[in-house]
C-alpha cells in the first residue's frame, strides 16, 4: 500500500468530516454482534450465550441453529470449547456530492478458554466510485497491515488511522458483506437505482456485494426482489437474461411458490435442477457439494438415498464416498437396500475356537438379517484364512475379501453400520466415524473408549456376539447411543485449530 497524494487526502478528510454514521448505525452493529455467539450443547441440552434461553435440537456440534427465543442463528459448539474466532465485515454506503462512498467495517470476536474479546468496528476499507461508474478508487487504512493470500489482514490492537491507497496486486478490497440499509432507498432517490428494490435485497441477506450492484445496474435484480427471491438476487447478473420462468432460472415455473416459500440461493437452485424434488433439507444438504461429485454419486445410488445418508454424518468427504461406492460395486454388494458391517479378526489370541466362534456368529447374523451386509478383510495368516474360508465361504451376503489398503478401509468404515473388531487401531478410528464398535476380545487397551461408549467388549462367545450384535441392530436407541457417544480421540477439527492458530500468530495476534 501507498501513501496517499494531497487529493486523496483531502477527499478522506472529508469522508471523515462530512460524512456523519447514520442514526440507526449503533443498533445496527450491536445486532449484529449478536450473532458473533454460539449455542452450548451439552448432554443433549443446547443453552443459548446470548440470552440464556434452554432448547433441545437435533443438530450436531458445529452446526448451525436459531434460538427460539432472540430468534439468531448461532454456531453450536461443546460447552468446553477452547478456542473461536468471529470475523464479520459491516458496509455503509453513503454518498460525498458526485460520488458514492463504501465503508468497509470489521466485527470481530475471540473465545478462548480464559477470555473474551470483543472489537469495537474497526473501519480498514474505502472505496470511492465516481458518478459516471469508471473510476473506482480504493483505499485502506494503518490497520490493514497487508496482505496474505490475497486477503487483506486487519490489526485489532492499533487504533491510528492513515488512509493509503490499497495495492490491488492481488485483488481488489472485498465489499462483501451485511449492508446497512435503513438509508439506501434515500440515497438511491433520483439516480438510475431507484427502481433496484437493492433496500430490501441488503435487509433479507447476511451478506451481499454492494460494490457489484452498483457498478451493474441488472434489471433482473429488481424483478427477483419483487418475486421475493431474495438471495438469487444477490448474483442477479446470472439472471438477467431470458423471458419465460424456465429461460431465466431452468426449471418449470411449479417450482416458483416453493423456491419463494425457503428464499434459495444460486447453489441450491442449481441443485433443484438436478434433484427436481421441492425438498429444501435434502437440497440443503446436497448444495454443499460439487454438481459434478453429485452425478457420479447418481451411477451408484439415488440422489434421495444420498442426502439421506449425508446429512447425518458429522465429517464427510464425497470423493472417499465416491470411491467407497465404487468399491462396493465390485464386490456386487447391495447399496441400495443393506446394511454393511465391517469385520476384521486375526489376532493371535483369537486364532482356533474363539476364531471360529466369531465367523459362527457372523453367520448367523446374516442368516437373520436380510438386509445385512458384511465385508470381512481375511488376513493373509494361514491360521485366519483357513477358519474363514472354511466356515463362510459360500455364506450369502458375506464378502471375504483380501487386506484392504488404509484408504480403502477408512472409506467402507465411514459408510458402515457397524464394525466388529479385534483391531485396536479401528477402535480408535471408528468413533471418528459415528459407527459403533464391538470389540471381538475379552479386554482392551482403548478403556477410555469403552467408558465415552463408542465401543463394548463382547468377547469371544458365540451367542454373547450374536447377541450383542443383534442388539445394535433392532434396538434403534441403543444404536444411537453408540453412534452419537463423545469421540475421546477428539472431534475431527484439530487441523483447522492449528491452521487458525498459524494464521493468528502470522497477523500478531
């Protein structure tokens, strides 16, 4: 970033002097720090921070929900979470004679196990546009200490303030954002946006880039707000052409009442297109993924069966899912109607009766089930392969196959219904899963496992196997009880609290 010339700044001395914060300005910010709060979930029991209230919901932990009583939605984290951060970015647009003015603002919160920070608005960016929309002029102040990534970082412990001219090598200042807009129907009397509605477009979205409608006028954003289609008017320019319903949005105009009824987004309408069913929880769901993943999801299974199966899944990673199901379609395994259990069984201990006792079991569950699956990598000791062999081969709806790679085996552990295991490692793997494990041995060196309850001892005894086994299956609570247990090897977001803690300690925080 440069200094500024006289002229620029002369014009941010006049922003400063002239142009006052609006009067609804302070309510504005304090609403939406609100929402830099979270909902506690503890032992199925979700508190509100933000005003106490006590709810029940089925979402899972960081997830989103809204709070029945102050009516924000809130990020839902364990009551002894340890460290997050909020970052959102505030807009103001007002206008200096000729020219429009946007102000850039950060809100900005930290959580840690010993403090809370909250930041007043820190003020980093302006963009300056012209009456005519061809010079666009931006600038950032001392706060904005430069850039990584592309990304212009702010410094919440400084409070000096001297305007330079941003250095747009990388890219231009993001204006993306939540719109003050208790004063954009006045600012936009008699000029070309009179019409835009872009007032109640800013009021109904979190976030919208005010910089691209004003440099893009698209008459298509006024029609969306009048429908009431408020988020696709957010990017109303991939809307702007077309006359029929169809042309403009590709699907039939049946769906417009049920696209207004959940206000849909560009992801989401480009899904609806695919999935063609006004089902806005599995849409929701599928919106979070690539439409190309989608259709090679299709080859395998439905797209309802999918979504279905997603949205409960806490970490989900479709290319492994992707290759999972290619997996099963070699083995010729029924994915549309059976339940898989993963199996695994080769430790020394085991090897003779307590083996045998194992595949019996297995056995018999299947004969049971019809709906049960079961894929057994066969370890290549002779002592594993000859019970197994003996005992299974031939058995319906049992597949024994060779030693499967970490990836291969990570992949048909996250889509199973259950894992029974003498393995020590998919003790520990399996919880990260959401899948029950029962461990095929009479003792474990995983106890905290057991005590947390993500996985149960069954031993070596036939009918104490198929039991337990049978359990999991026809009683639906007590499988969730196991599936839903508190993993003890932690919650799968270490990685992202180590990237968030570099990038801190890169900004000097």
């Amino acid at each position: 970033m440069a200094y500024l010339k006289k002229a620029y700044r002369i014009l941010m001395e006049r922003i400063d002097k002239e142009l006052k914060m609006p009067q609804g300005w302070y309510f504005f910010v304090k609403k939406q720090k609100e929402k830099q709060n979270f909902i506690i979930k503890t032992k199925g029991k979700c508190t509100c921070r933000n005003c106490n209230t006590e709810f029940e919901t089925n979402k899972k932990i960081n997830e989103y929900d809204k709070c029945p009583k102050c009516h924000n939605t809130y990020l839902i984290k364990q009551s002894n979470y340890s460290f997050h951060i909020f970052e959102d970015v505030l807009v103001l647009l007002d206008r200096l004679e000729d020219k429009w003015v946007i102000r850039l603002f950060e809100i900005f919160t930290k959580y840690t196990k010993n403090e809370i920070y909250h930041s007043k608005p820190a003020e980093y960016g302006r963009i300056v546009i012209d009456k005519d929309m061809k010079n666009v002029m931006e600038f950032a102040n001392d706060r904005a200490v430069g850039t990584m990534w592309g990304e212009l970082f702010i410094n919440h412990t400084k409070t000096g303030k001297k305007w330079r001219w941003y250095n747009k090598y990388y890219r231009s200042l993001d204006t993306y954002g939540k719109v003050y807009d208790k004063n954009l129907e006045e600012l936009f009397k008699n000029t070309e946006l009179k019409y835009s509605q872009l007032w109640k477009i800013a009021k109904e979205n979190d976030e919208i880039d005010i910089k691209y409608h004003l440099l893009n006028n698209f008459p298509s954003t006024e029609l969306l707000a009048k429908m009431g289609l408020y988020k696709l008017a957010v990017c109303s320019g991939d809307f702007n052409k077309g006359k029929s319903f169809k042309e403009r949005f590709g699907v039939d105009k049946s769906y417009y009442e049920f696209m207004k009824k959940n206000n849909i987004d560009r992801n989401e309408l480009n899904i609806l297109k695919m999935y063609k069913k006004p089902n806005i929880e599995n849409i929701k769901v599928l919106s979070k993924f690539y439409i190309s993943d989608l259709e090679k999801v299709k080859k395998y299974v439905s797209i309802e069966k999918f979504a279905e199966y997603a949205k409960n899944k806490r970490n989900f990673d479709i290319q492994m899912y992707i290759d999972y199901l290619g997996f099963l379609e070699k083995l010729k395994m029924d994915l549309k109607n059976k339940k898989c259990i993963l199996m695994t069984a080769h430790r020394r201990e085991n090897l003779g009766q307590p083996l045998e006792n194992i595949c019996n079991a297995v056995k018999r569950i299947v004969e049971k089930y019809e709906d049960i699956e079961v894929v057994y990598p066969v370890h290549l000791n002779p002592a594993v392969q000859e019970v197994a062999h003996r005992v299974l081969d031939g058995v319906d709806r049992v597949h024994l196959v060779a030693p499967l790679d970490v990836e291969d085996m990570h992949n048909i552990m996250d889509r199973s219904f259950l894992v029974m295991t003498d393995s020590g490692g998919l003790q520990e793997e399996a919880p990260a899963c959401g899948v029950p494990v029962l461990v095929l041995r009479t003792e474990t060196e995983r106890p905290e496992a057991v005590q947390a309850g993500t996985v149960k001892v069954v031993g070596v005894d036939e009918e104490v196997i198929f039991n337990e086994a049978v359990n999991l299956i026809d009683n639906k609570s007590e499988y969730e009880k196991m599936a839903h247990a508190v993993n003890p090897y932690g919650d799968g977001h270490a990685s992202e609290r180590i990237a968030t803690y570099i990038e801190n300690w890169f900004k000097g925080e």
